[in-house]
C-alpha cells in the first residue's frame, strides 16, 4: 500500500520531509476508516490540522492507490464491507501509552473489565516486534498508580460496569439493588441506564428511574447487586454529554472565591483545592493569589478554616462572614 502511494510522488531530496510526512498521514487516515463506520472530512482536517480542502485531497490519493473508499464529501467516509488493512504496526511510545492505561485501568475499573483490557493488550502485544516486547516488559516495573490511602473503599461487583454498559448498548433496562452512600438507604429499582462517568475517583451511573420517575445519579460502589430485565427501553435519552451540561447549569450555579495563600501552606491543600474549584493561581512574592469557581460556599468556608491562619479572602465578602460566623461557634464550643 506504502508503494502505492509513493508511486505519487518525485523521488528526491527536496520532496522527502513532505513526502514522509503526507504519508504518515495518510496511513493514520486508513487507520481512521477502519477504526470508524463513518469519517467525515471536517474531523479529518481538525485531528490532523490541515485544510478541509487537503483532508478531500488525502481521500481522493487512498481512492487512486487501490483503497474502496465509500463516501463523498459532506456526507463523510467509509471503507467497503470485507476489506482488511494488513496488521498495524504500533511504535513504543504508543505501546507505552496502552501500558500505562492497563494501569489505571486495573486500579480504577472493576475485575470484568480489566480482565477485557488485558485481553485486548495481550492482542496489541501479539503484534509487537521482539524489542518492542521486551520494552513493554521493562516499562511495566516502572509505572504505577497509587489509590489515596483516606479514599472511602470504592471496590464494587466483579462485572458491575461491564453489565451496565451491555444494558447501555443493548438498551435494555435493569434492576439495582441500592445502597446509598451516607444515609445507608436501601432500595431496589428499575432504571434505565444510559451513560457512566468518572468523577474524584467514583464511577457515576445516569439513569432514567422508573420507581421516582425521573433522571438520577447513582454512585457504581452504592450498587449491591444488579440483574438484567430482557426488556427493551420505553424511553429515548439525550446523549450523556448534554445531560451533563443540562445537569450543570441547573443546579450548579458557581460563585467565584479569591483569597491570598502563605505560599508555603499551597503543599498541604494538596487535591482538596480541585474538588472545592480551583481555577488559577498567581505567585506574588511569599504569598499566592488562588482564584477558584465554587458550587458551594459553605463548603468553601469549612474548607478554608484548616488553613485560615495563613490565608485571606479577597472576595466574595458573604464568606467572610461565614468563616467569621464558623470561628465564633468554634470559640464557645472550646470554653465548654
């Protein structure tokens, strides 16, 4: 295929680096069409920053070097049904990359789908030169990933994630076996699954709830037991990603905090300072101007009292207040 496409070219000095190049991109294209049922032009030019015009110019090369495109332009690309690129050829750092993702996987998803992952690598591996393999070999002593030790134990079924997404891709709802993560409430309920997410080292579940008739979020961890139903949807859902941001703005209205850090004291906050909204900082000699987006200010406030003594609020000034609020009750509890 290389051959094909180089045939397209001149061959000599002043073409090489544009030649090479084009043609790194063009095999990244073909990789793209067998990787997708569809690949429209216009994400061929964002992924590869080139013109739209270009990404048409690519197409139309693949086409005269033999490639059964299918397609046009504005609608998008496929490749005709049956027809195989020869096995791909992965470079180190692309082999290094799936090691460090088997890492994260294994210490951030359930036994189901690690054991799918690791199926999936020992295939990627399969393809693998000898000195690429001993390379992955070497690699795998040296990377970890380490859980916080104060995290809650966030273990949960073998195949929980696994099952939900098999009800996500087949449409078909299932019942849960609930257990809330504070107030401890059980429940059993018929839901309707359509997306996860990860968030502060969680898995999330959205779903369509049939026992409270509405959309709600479940905690993966909080799931005690899960069974499929063999039914199929009675009800169409909005992509996860729009009800994400739906779900923002309706009830996360945030509210900017500033204040003024003892540079010394920045070390101690450690990831607490992401999960109550840091934004920015700004290094002004020995102290540090953080400028966070909060949904909760009462939060904040709470937050802010373990390093206070170090610290000052510039805006907004209702913090102030609370903090000031927060430190008289501490006061009189201490004289008792």
């Amino acid at each position: 295929m290389i051959r094909c496409l180089m045939l397209h070219y001149k061959n000599n000095d002043i073409y090489r680096n544009t030649i090479m190049n084009r043609l790194d991109r063009l095999s990244s294209i073909l990789i793209q069409l067998q990787a997708k049922k569809v690949v429209k032009g216009s994400d061929l030019a964002k992924r590869y920053g080139i013109s739209l015009r270009t990404a048409y110019r690519d197409i139309k090369t693949l086409e005269q070097a033999g490639v059964p495109i299918i397609g046009e332009a504005g609608v998008g690309y496929s490749l005709m049904d049956g027809y195989r690129l020869p096995p791909v050829m992965f470079t180190r750092e692309e082999a290094t990359a799936f090691l460090t993702a088997e890492k994260l996987v294994e210490k951030f998803t359930d036994q189901g789908t690690f054991a799918l992952y690791e199926s999936a690598l020992d295939k990627i591996k399969a393809v693998l030169r000898s000195d690429e393999k001993e390379h992955l070999e070497t690699m795998y002593q040296h990377i970890e990933v380490l859980r916080n030790p104060f995290d809650q134990n966030t273990s949960h079924k073998p195949d929980t994630l696994q099952i939900l997404l098999q009800s996500i891709a087949r449409k078909e709802p299932v019942i849960l076996d609930y257990e809330t993560n504070y107030a401890k409430e059980k429940s059993s309920r018929k839901v309707e699954p359509f997306g996860i997410f990860l968030r502060s080292r969680h898995w999330y579940l959205v779903a369509y709830c049939w026992l409270r008739k509405d959309y709600r979020t479940f905690r993966v961890d909080g799931i005690t037991a899960i069974r499929n139903t063999g039914e199929a949807f009675a009800l169409s859902h909005p992509p996860l990603h729009t009800y994400l941001q739906t779900l923002t703005r309706e009830n996360r209205e945030l509210q900017k905090v500033v204040i003024k850090v003892n540079t010394k004291v920045i070390s101690y906050m450690g990831d607490q300072k992401f999960y109550n909204g840091f934004v920015s900082e700004k290094s002004l000699k020995d102290e540090t101007e953080m400028t966070f987006l909060t949904a909760s200010l009462e939060g904040f406030a709470r937050w802010f009292v373990m390093f206070g003594d170090q610290a000052r609020i510039l805006q907004p000034a209702v913090l102030k207040e609370r903090i000031l609020a927060i430190s008289v009750k501490t006061q009189k509890n201490l004289k008792k």
